[in-house]
C-alpha cells in the first residue's frame, strides 16, 4: 500500500494530467514561474490565461477567494495591485501548505473546517475515491455542511474580485454574489458541471449577464460582473 497522502495525490494528478498538456500548449514557462513540484497551478494554461486577463482588466484591490493552492500563489504574482487577498480553505493541511509556501504579506489563509469531515482520498482506492466524491457531491446538496465554510465571506466584508473554486461552489456561488461590490466580477472554475447551471444562471438579469467563457479543456471559466 502507498503512503502517500492527499497532497501527493493532488500533485501527482497534476503531473501526470495537467503539464502533458501546459508543455502540448507551448506553455511551458508556466511550469518555471509557478513550481509545480511544491504548489500546483490546478488549471490548464487557457484557464488560467482567461482568469489572469479578467484580473488583469478589473484590477481589484481585494479579493476573496474559496479554494486556495497554486492559483493563489499565481494571482499574487500576476497583480501587484491586489493589496488583500483572503483564501477560504476547508483542508486544514492543504491551508498551512499554501501558507508555507505563499509568504506575501498581502494573503491571509482562512481555514474553515466543514460540519461532516473530508474524507481521506487514499491512492489507488476505488473505495476511498467514491466516498471522496460522494462527500463532495453531499456538499453541494446538503448546505448545512459547508455552513460556516460559505458564511465566511459575509464575515470578511465585501469585495471587488471573487473566484469560486472549492467545495459547495452552488451555495458559494450565491453567497459571493451577495458581498460583491458593484462592478465586481465573480469568478466560477469548472463551470461546465451540469449541477451548476441553474444556480449560476439565477444571477444573470440585463443589468449583469453571466459570461461563459471558451474555449476551456479543464474546467469552464464562467463570471458575472455586478451592476455599477
């Protein structure tokens, strides 16, 4: 049996799907800027070019975000004009990961733990794998789990940027909308989850349409920007 743990697994997924396709792209600065070795970018190089550009165009000064990892350490990289980010992580060793390996100042890591606990996601353990998934799957039905995961963000304020990218994305999704500020954008990865639609359709009016964005190999980029 392996002992590798979740990040392993998480990392070696990112080895052996993920930089086939960044190096195919012609991407392969990515891998030299970002170090997949120690904090992957979990996206593939149009999605996270589609991201960086609506960052890049909003320009935020603070940004929340559910879901931390490469990502956060990328954004970080890419704006200097952030001047708060604020990562909400249901994994607790996946939080001080990224806290260790992130040191600016500008990021503060929140690491909310879910009412019924992850469970662990052993390698090469079908049985593991769809407990995982079922526990995931449970999150987006079940809004009592990731309660306090979700309410989070109402706690830290408003903000002008914020990208859905954990777990219970449906009620994170709804929640975000709330505390954004008008002419903030709203950030969906892996949009193109049938599950998601409906939700992320329920904030689409003539004042802000919902975009989603093409081409995407990985995981959809679907945002919204509030009404000013």
């Amino acid at each position: 049996m392996s002992d590798s743990g979740p990040i392993d697994v998480i990392v070696n997924a990112y080895k052996r799907e993920v930089i086939p396709r960044i190096k195919r792209a012609g991407e392969s600065h990515v891998l030299a800027e970002f170090p997949h070795e120690t904090l992957p970018v979990y996206m593939d190089p149009i999605e996270w070019s589609q991201l960086a550009s609506l960052l890049c165009a909003a320009r935020p000064k603070r940004m929340l975000e559910w879901g931390c990892g490469g990502s956060t350490r990328a954004i970080l990289s890419r704006c200097p004009f952030i001047e708060e980010l604020h990562s909400i992580e249901h994994d607790e060793a996946w939080a001080q990961r990224v806290r260790d390996l992130v040191k600016d100042e500008r990021l503060t890591v929140h690491h909310v733990a879910p009412a019924v606990a992850q469970p662990v996601r052993e390698p090469l353990s079908p049985t593991a794998a769809d407990r995982y998934f079922r526990w995931t799957d449970d999150c987006e039905d079940d809004p009592s789990i990731m309660a306090d995961y979700v309410s989070k963000g109402r706690e830290l304020g408003e903000f002008d940027f914020i990208v859905v990218d954990g777990r219970a994305r449906i009620h994170c999704w709804s929640a975000g909308f709330k505390i954004l500020r008008p002419g903030g954008i709203l950030v969906m990865h892996d949009a193109q989850r049938p599950r998601y639609q409906e939700t992320i359709d329920s904030v689409s009016t003539e004042s802000h349409e919902v975009v989603r964005l093409e081409p995407w190999k990985q995981g959809q980029v679907t945002f919204v920007r509030k009404a000013d």
